[in-house]
C-alpha cells in the first residue's frame, strides 16, 4: 500500500470549546474521487478546511506526502499543492478571467497582452470554453466554477478539495464539471468531493467517507454503498424510504383540487418570464420544477409582489377571481399571498434577531399582531407555540437564528411565514440546505398545510421532492410553465424530458 | 480560557462605559472643581445638543441609513424661525413654519433614499449643501449670524432657563432618550426600523412598508435636529448659520459610533449613544478645565475613537460569520 497522499491522524477542531470534528482518522490516495458525505453540521467543511490551512487542528495531525505538516493560511497550502475551490468563490468579480488566475502571483507591472495570451493557452490546454478577457461577474456559476479549478490546476495542485461544487450547477453544467474532475483525476490529481447530492457522489467517487455530528462514520469503496444505505448512515437510521421511497410515491393518491385560487394569464417580465400561464387550486401541493434560469422562482415571486412584472402586455395575475397587481410584498401579503424564500441568508431571516423576534415580525409584517404595541410577552407565546409545532431543536428561543443549523433556521423563516395566516403559501426550495432529518418534518408541515385546504405551491429542482409531495406537477422551461403533470402520470424521466426539450 | 471566555461578552459599548468611567474618576482625582455639582451640570450641558442630533441620527443608522444633512437643517430651520420672529411674526407661527420646514426637507431627504434609492451617504450630502444654500439664499437674509430678537418670549428659555435647578437642554435630552428608547422598543415602527436595518431584503419579503419607514426615520432625525438648533440658538442668543461648515456632523457620528451603534444598520439602542456622548463630554470638561488647547482637544478625541475601535477588533475578533457582512 503506497503512503497517501492526505492522511489526518485523529485529528480534532474545537471551535469555543464545542468541537465541530471528533477525532477523525482520514486517507486520501493519489488519483482517487473521495467523497465526504454527511449531514449539515457534520463536520465536513471543517475537516477539509484543516487540511487546506483556513483551520487549525486542536488535536491529532495532518500528514501531506507522508510528513506531518502545519499549514497556517490557505496561501502556504496552495503553495504546497493543496486547493480548496470553495462553495462561495473566491474570484474576484471586477478582474478579468485571466486575471483571477494570476491572483496571488502577479509581478510589479504586467502586460496584459501578454497575459490574455497565456491564459487562453491555459484555459486552451484544459478545453474550457471560458473567455479570458470577460470579467468574473459576467460569467456564469459553472464557468465561475472552472476558473476556480483552472486556478487550482495552475497552482499545480495535487489535492483539491471541492465544498459543494454542485449546489449552483445547471444539469449540463454539471456534466461538464464532472468530465472535467474525472479528466484531473487521470492526471494524478486527488480530489475531495463535499456534496448533498448523493446521486453525484454515488457516480464519481471511488471511495465515499460518512460523517456524523463531527465523527468519523464509515469510509469505503463505492461499489459497497447505495443511496439508502448512505443516508442510513448520514442519519444513523433508516430515512430513505419516509422520505421519498417508491413505495410511498406509488401508492399515492392525489388530493382532489379544491377552487381555483389563482390563475396567471400570460404573464411576463423582461426576458426571464415569457408569458406563462398556468392555476394553482386549494387543498393540494403544486409541485413547480424547472432549472435554474427558467423563471420558476421570478414567476412567483412576481405573483408574491417580490418583483414586478413588465408595465405593457405583462399580463394578469387573479386572486380568487379578482385581478392583482402588487408593487411590493405588503399588500400582497395582507391579501394572504406569501412567499418563503429560496435563500433564507440573503431574504429570509433577520440575522440579528432572535428566533422569537424573527417569528414575531412576520406577525408584525402582516398587520396580525393583538395590540398596537410590541408585546413581549405575546412574542414569547408566539415562539413557544410554533417552535414547539415545527420542533426547532434550540436551548431557548432567544438564541439568535444565524447560530441555528439551516434545517432550523429553515424551520423559523416557515414559522414566520406561517403566522402571516397564508391563504396561498409559495415555499421555494423549502428544503434546499437542510439536513436530513429536518426535511421529513418541513415535509410533514407542507403535506399537513394542504391537507388542511390551503393551496401551497412548492418549488424545487429536487425530482424526487416533487414527485412525493406534489399533487399536481408544473414544469417550467424558458421563462413558461410548459407542461403539467397529475402525480398519477407523472415520471422523473417524463418532468425531465419537459424541462430540458 | 477563562479570561477570553468572560473578555467575549466585552462590547465595544461596555469598553467605552469603562474609558468613561476611568477618566471621571482620574479628573475627579486630580482636577479641581470637577466633581463639584455646577461643573458636572455644564458638562452634561455642554454635549445635551450632540446627544440630541445622536439621538436623530441613531435611528437613522439603525435603518442603515445616515443623514449628513442634520447640521445643515438644524442651522437654516432654527436661522429662519428666529428670522421669522424678528419680522413680527407670532411666536407660535414662527415656531411652526421652521419645523415644517426642517420636516420637509427631511421629507425630501427620504423620499430620495427611499424611492429614489439614492445611497444615504450621497442623498443626504447634496440635500444638506442645498438646505444650506437655498436657506443662505432665500431665507436668511443678511449675515450669516441670526440674532435673537428680544420677543422671542417663553421659546428663549428652552436654551437658557432652569427646572429646579438642572438646565432645560438636559431634562429635554433626556426626555427625547426616553421618547426614542420607547420609539425604538415598543412601537411597530421602531422594531420595523431594526428590521430594515438587519436585512432590507427579508423585510420587505415579511411585509414590512420599508419604503414609508424610512421616510419616517428622516422625518424623525429632521425633528432631532429642528429642537438641537433651538436649544443652541436660545441659549448663545443666535444661530450662526456658518456652523453647517464645522465639523459638527462628525462629532454627531462620532457619538453614535463610539457609543457601539453599527454602521451597517440593525445594531444599538439609545443606551449606546448615551455612553458615546457621556464619554465626550467628560472628555471635553476634563479638557477645558485643564486648558487644553481646542486643536489638541479634536487629536485626543480621535485618539480615543480609535482606541475604543482597536480594543473592540481586538476582544471580538472579526471570524468567518461575522466577517461576511463589512461595516458600511
């Protein structure tokens, strides 16, 4: 057996006396696919992170090439042949392609001719199709994503560690990426593969490491593991099938559609929406499935009054009949249209705030509260009851939201949307960046709000997700809802077909 | 451990409490005079107006926002209603038509921040050189130096007189911290103003009418300004409309800053600008009483700006999470 190429001995990583990693004993060998696979929370980012240099071990010890070493930045481990492309990129929006791959190198004048020359030969040598003279912000997240790696391969890295590559990546995108990775991987490159989606790292790794609550669950080749038997171990117990089994899908029954909540005719805005149209009916879930780019959410959010649709021929929104035109939110938040987030960092939650105040100013934010006053102590009634209804796992509700997990914060920022009394409730990937076990219970939330004769309207670029809540599938492709589905005849392969043709 | 452990829970607020209460207790030690009731009755004095304007400008910077237009509002609004008097216009009347006016120039400043959405920084610089000279040219006729005239009546007090033996300014101030503190801790608008400064964004996807609030805000910061102008004016016998030129506004941002309010909105209550100004105002008195020159006084107040932000980077490390959202 050849020395591997990463080993970390046991390590540990404190962060205020909590520790996020538990003694965690990992190899990786030259040339392989390791995916590192577990719950949010569990430790991954921190593991990979101490052997890229942004942390330092508290305990036990990182071996590079069989010697034992002390990166302190992730400069020196670059330096060293060790590249973290990070899930937030680290590229620098305003700089040209070319020179975001000279970062960190460059000389005391540069001649950009000469620069753009060089690059493109680079970019040329790894077949990336990315203009080295276009600014980073132009691009979009999968060319982001090579620039990263061209960055990394041009460090001459021998290890490089990848934090969710995937989350932003088109289907085609992703295909590209993982030509790519398998491409380094015949040059001698190892690679750490941090991901969600398990389908991913079932197909590109060779060997697949489990981690739980920052300890070390189970490593081994990937021919031994399935999806079930994965999340059997992310979770410690059998989830798989509660959450999207077959036999739960097949034996479903649809719920029958109630009235005609809301019917959009035509509606468009700029180039995203193109007059769509399409009726969301109350008492069951419309499951909306589409890629990114293909307005799924700017429709909705046009329906919630987020944006606003285009002046002339942009078409009509009716609420139970009675056409609609919101400018901002509020008004349509009053008349019960509410809209919870697809990133809850950046719309979603008030990071400052307790969960308490959180859940209080979506009563405050629709005009629900009992008296003209803050109330603390209606506040306090408040958390406890829907804390308690959605189980946010938290010592107390003045604990701020931005220190939850995401399952919980995800929880909180559906609290707050629910004591807005919804009569039409739009949950944009509701469970995009939640653990395991905190999907099954938002699940059960979702399932119980249309049973109890709301219309909800979820979306989700998760096939699976639709295909076990939906009653009824819409597929939106180029800025239009382009076919719809009843969950009897519905397909993964049928809404992909739809969504890609 | 233990030590970083209990130095966490240090705020920048609590460091400023603690220079404060330091230097009080070295001047009380060694200058005479100090602790002695009539001096300790001109310092608060002396920084009731900066507490005030602080005051206005808290919860604009709570609604990330800033208003560099207080000065500049406080000077012509205040420099007209004495004007307005000396003409033979009733007291009441001339009283009314300067906080409108201060009010509707604070309501232009935010209908440009908040529907026009012109950053705050750049809205409330140009309104506050067009409030100045619209002001110097249309309104204030003269000098630059509005005096009082000899019917400005009971209004001449606010600045001058005395209940049971404490200035007027300070039981104003302090009334005004009462007024904002409930503002800012009981009313709809005031928990929206958090909000707004937290996360626009979520704010407005919860409901919120982010737009109306910031308005308000300006209107609110224009009102903090309109009764600092009378208190100055009534209490020098005029209002020298030059004082827009000073560097007034940043010892106003300067209080709020020091005091641990954040720049970046969402953080600080009323507690912190009143250490911020209690700070200074020591700080000043201390100062004068030991004759130092008013050029040495501004290098040592910056000197303890600086001070008080080195100690807070220093106890709270910027991190991973924090350092995702920069100040300003």
């Amino acid at each position: 057996m050849t020395t591997p190429v990463v080993e970390l001995r046991n390590v540990t990583k404190e962060f205020h006396g909590n520790p996020a990693v538990k003694g965690v004993t990992f190899e990786l060998h030259a040339g392989e696919i390791h995916s590192l696979l577990g719950e949010n929370g569990a430790g991954k980012s921190t593991l990979t992170k101490m052997v890229a240099g942004v942390h330092e071990p508290t305990g036990g010890e990182v071996r590079y090439l069989g010697k034992k070493v002390e990166f302190s930045s992730p400069q020196e481990a670059l330096e060293n042949g060790i590249a973290m492309v990070f899930q937030e990129t680290s590229l620098i929006p305003s700089l040209t392609v070319a020179q975001n791959l000279e970062l960190g190198n460059e000389k005391f004048l540069t001649r950009l001719r000469g620069l753009w020359i060089s690059a493109q030969q680079f970019l040329q040598s790894l077949s990336f199709e990315v203009d080295p003279t276009a600014l980073v912000s132009t691009l979009g997240a999968a060319q982001k994503q090579m620039v990263e790696i061209a960055r990394a391969v041009r460090h001459n890295a021998k290890v490089i560690i990848f934090d969710e590559p995937t989350a932003t990546l088109t289907p085609e995108e992703k295909y590209h990426f993982f030509k790519l990775v398998n491409r380094l991987k015949d040059e001698g490159v190892s690679i750490v593969f941090i991901s969600h989606a398990l389908e991913e790292a079932l197909t590109i790794s060779d060997r697949i490491t489990i981690l739980r609550d920052g300890e070390h669950v189970i490593t081994d080749e990937v021919k031994a593991f399935d999806r079930d038997k994965i999340i059997g171990h992310m979770v410690g117990r059998s989830l798989s099938n509660e959450l999207y089994g077959e036999t739960k899908v097949q034996a479903r029954q649809s719920r029958p559609a109630g009235k005609r909540m809301l019917s959009v005719q035509n509606l468009s805005m700029g180039s995203i929406v193109r007059n769509t149209s399409f009726s969301i009916f109350s008492g069951q879930v419309t499951g909306v499935f589409g890629l990114v780019g293909s307005g799924r959410t700017e429709t909705f959010k046009i329906i919630a009054g987020v944006l606003k649709r285009d002046f002339f021929h942009g078409g009509e929104v009716r609420l139970s009949g009675r056409p609609v035109r919101y400018r901002v939110p509020r008004p349509a938040i009053r008349d019960g249209i509410v809209y919870v987030t697809e990133d809850r960092k950046v719309e979603g939650f008030f990071e400052t705030k307790s969960i308490a105040q959180n859940i209080y100013s979506g009563l405050l934010g629709a005009d629900l509260n009992q008296k003209s006053v803050i109330s603390y102590s209606e506040m306090a009634e408040l958390a406890k009851v829907w804390t308690d209804r959605l189980n946010v796992k938290t010592i107390d509700n003045d604990s701020k939201v931005i220190e939850l997990s995401g399952g919980n914060q995800q929880k909180v920022v559906l609290a707050k949307a629910l004591v807005q009394k919804p009569k039409l409730i739009i949950l944009d990937e509701p469970t995009r960046g939640v653990d395991v076990g905190a999907i099954a219970e938002i699940h059960e939330v979702i399932n119980e709000l249309a049973n109890a004769g709301l219309p909800v309207v979820m979306i989700s670029s998760y096939l699976p997700e639709i295909l076990a809540l939906s009653d009824r599938v819409l597929v939106s492709r180029l800025g239009r809802v382009v076919e719809e589905f009843s969950i009897e005849e519905a397909s993964e392969e049928k809404i992909m077909y739809a969504a890609v043709h | 451990m233990k030590l970083t452990g209990r130095l966490k829970n240090v705020s920048q607020e609590k460091i400023v409490f603690t220079i404060t209460l330091v230097m009080f207790a070295v001047f009380a030690l060694t200058l005479d005079g100090f602790i002695g009731t009539s001096n300790l009755l001109a310092l608060l004095r002396s920084v009731a107006v900066l507490g005030i304007l602080g005051l206005g400008m808290l919860i604009v910077v709570l609604g990330r926002g800033i208003d560099l237009s207080m000065v500049a509002n406080m000077a012509i609004s205040v420099a007209w209603t004495i004007q307005l008097v000396g003409t033979g216009m009733p007291l009441w009347a001339a009283l009314a038509i300067g906080l409108g006016f201060a009010l509707g120039m604070s309501l232009i400043t935010g209908i440009l921040v908040a529907f026009a959405e012109i950053p705050a920084i750049f809205a409330t610089l140009a309104m506050g050189t067009f409030i100045y000279g619209f002001g110097r040219a249309h309104l204030i006729t003269g000098t630059d130096v509005v005096y009082l005239p000899s019917n400005f009546g009971w209004a001449s007090q606010i600045g001058q007189g005395r209940l049971l033996g404490i200035p007027i300014p300070i039981i104003l101030a302090a009334i005004l911290a009462a007024v904002v503190y409930l503002f800012l801790r009981f009313s709809k608008h005031g928990w929206n103003t958090y909000n707004i400064g937290d996360n626009t964004q979520a704010s407005r996807i919860t409901g919120i009418a982010v737009r109306p609030t910031i308005v308000l805000q300006y209107m609110l910061s224009g009102t903090a300004a309109y009764l600092a102008g009378l208190i100055t004016a009534t209490a020098v016998q005029s209002m020298n409309t030059r004082m827009v030129n000073s560097n007034m506004i940043y010892d106003v941002i300067l209080i709020v800053v020091l005091g641990g309010v954040s720049l970046s909105g969402g953080r600080g209550s009323v507690r912190n600008v009143m250490v911020g100004t209690l700070l200074i105002g020591v700080l000043v008195n201390g100062m004068t009483i030991m004759d130092i020159q008013y050029t040495i006084q501004n290098v040592i107040k910056s000197l303890i700006l600086l001070l008080a932000i080195v100690a807070d980077s220093v106890i709270n490390p910027r991190d991973e999470q924090t350092g995702q959202q920069g100040d300003i």
